[in-house]
C-alpha cells in the first residue's frame, strides 16, 4: 500500500497486529477512529497515534499500567476499553484524558478508588460503568458528574438505595416476604453473611447468569457455590460467549469446577440477539446462550 493511500485512511479496523500493523498505522495521519485487537505488550505503539479521537480495544487484558500509554492521546473524546482489568491504576490514567466525552469501561473492577478517578472527568456525557465493583462510596464519587446524560451503572452493589434493592421494590409486593436482597462479594465472608454450623444457610438453586468473563474470579465464585450448597443443589449456569476469541478463558470455570469435585452436565442453548450488537467476534458465537447444570462435591 502506497504512503498516500495510507494517509487518507480515517477509520480502521484491525483484528490482527504486527510490528508492521503499527508501522503502517503510524502512517495514517487522517485516523482518527481506530478499532483494534492488540496485546497487551503491544500497546505502547498506540502512544504514537496522536491524532485520534475514537478508541476501541479489544482482545487480550491490557491491564492497568497498559493504560497509561492510551493516556497520552490528548485528542480522544471517545474511548471503549471494556472487560480488560484495568483495576484502579487504570482509572488514575483515564482520569489524565479531560477530553473524553464517551467512556465504556464496563467489566474493569476499578472500585469505589478508581470511580474517584473517573468523577475527575467532568467533560464526560455517556459513562458505561457495569461490572466494577463500584459500591456505595464510589456511586458518591460518580454522583458528581453532573453533565452525564448517557450512564450504565448496572451489577454494581450499591447498598440499600441501589438498584438491587430497586429492583424489587419494583417487581414485588410492599407485603413481600419471599424475596430478600443480600450483598455478597464472592468467595468472601461466607461464614459472617450465611452462618456456619448448624444456623448456615444452603440452597435448593443457585443461579449464575452471565458471569464467566470475570476470569480471575472463578475460584472464588465457586468458593461460594460450594459453601451455599447442600448436597441436592442445582447450580445453573447461563452464559454467552461475548469476546469469543476468550472462550478458553471462559470456560476455565467449568474445568476448575470439575477439579474441586462438581459434577458439570450441559444443558442446552438458545439463540438470541447478541447483548453487543456492533462487537466484534462471530455473531453466530456471541448469539448463542448457552446453559450448564453444576452439582456441588459429594463432601458437601
């Protein structure tokens, strides 16, 4: 391809990268929309793409620090780095691009510390923050960013006033007594939240919807699979997959399941539209829910 052809080029998409990916990208003075899958160890090279003002990655993690180099695009005003861990560290250097008008960093367990960050950017319209652990303290912090207009704040324990409690104010009775609303981070004090002994609590079915792309939290999801079971519990397990380039990744919990002593069957699958339309990935694989039944270890 000619320098001139690659000077014209306004909006890519690249599913593949190597060095000479970004040496041809380089040449792209008129990008300015940049669709990528990339590496965590190549995503320095974005550094070097100055001129661009809409971002969306995809792929591997790039973690926290790896954010540090999209931080130095002072002309982004839209931004789209969902489902990569970026944790707090991510969010200080998010809060460096004043000029973000659009930020999707769903699924990036930031924390009430990095929604702290994030209510530093007060050119922010549109704010995608699902999945992120945000809880009471930091739903106070995005509280602050009065001239959103666009905001997705959903699976987000956020205490008593939070959507969860919400949720069933709307869907049930004043009279309610069947339907109790409990926050429990997976894995963590089970005994303190669900008793021990003969006062613990177990369950007839426990529900997972949707929950496998939090990668690094299998063990402790099953932690608490296998604390709240008795021995005749069903756990079903619904899920797509929604970055189909990590359904390894995925389907590591029903491996680490299988190792502990669950009993894993499948169930069946539908076809729906994709939660994520536009995303990149087989539409076919990110159409498909698929549904597990896992039985809890016989020791239980």
């Amino acid at each position: 391809m000619s320098g001139q052809f690659l000077q014209n080029i306004a909006t890519l998409k690249v599913n593949a990268t190597s060095e000479d990916t970004f040496k041809k990208l380089i040449l792209m003075k008129s990008l300015t929309k940049l669709v990528i899958r990339i590496e965590e160890e190549e995503v320095h090279h974005l550094s070097e793409l100055k001129q661009l003002k809409s971002l969306h990655i995809y792929g591997s993690q790039i973690r926290g620090e790896g954010v540090r180099y999209i931080s130095e695009l002072k002309q982004l005003t839209n931004l789209d780095i969902r489902s990569h861990n970026i944790f707090h560290i991510g969010a200080k250097y998010l809060s460096e691009l004043k000029q973000l008008t659009t930020l999707n960093i769903y699924g990036n367990h930031i924390g009430a510390k990095g929604s702290k960050y994030i209510s530093e950017l007060n050119q922010l319209t549109t704010l995608f923050i699902a999945e992120n652990s945000v809880g009471v303290e930091g739903a106070k912090y995005l509280s602050e960013l009065k001239q959103l207009t666009n905001l997705g704040i959903s699976v987000n324990w956020l205490g008593n006033e939070g959507l969860a409690y919400r949720n069933v104010a709307l869907n049930f009775d004043e009279d309610n007594t069947v339907m109790e609303v409990r926050g429990h981070a997976w894995g963590e004090k089970l005994e303190q939240t669900f008793g021990k002994g003969e006062e613990k609590e177990t369950f007839d079915i426990i529900l997972l919807s949707d929950l496998l792309f939090n990668h690094f939290c299998h063990s402790q999801l099953l932690d608490s699979c296998e604390y709240l079971s008795h021995p005749n519990t069903l756990i079903y397990v619904g899920y797509s997959h929604h970055r189909p380039w990590l359904i390894k990744e995925d389907m590591n919990l029903f491996k680490l399941a299988t190792e502990r002593g669950f009993k894993v069957e499948y169930g069946f699958q539908r076809k729906y539209p994709p939660m994520f339309e536009n995303d990149p990935g087989d539409y076919e694989e990110r159409s498909t829910v698929h549904v597990q039944i896992m039985r809890p270890p016989s020791h239980n």
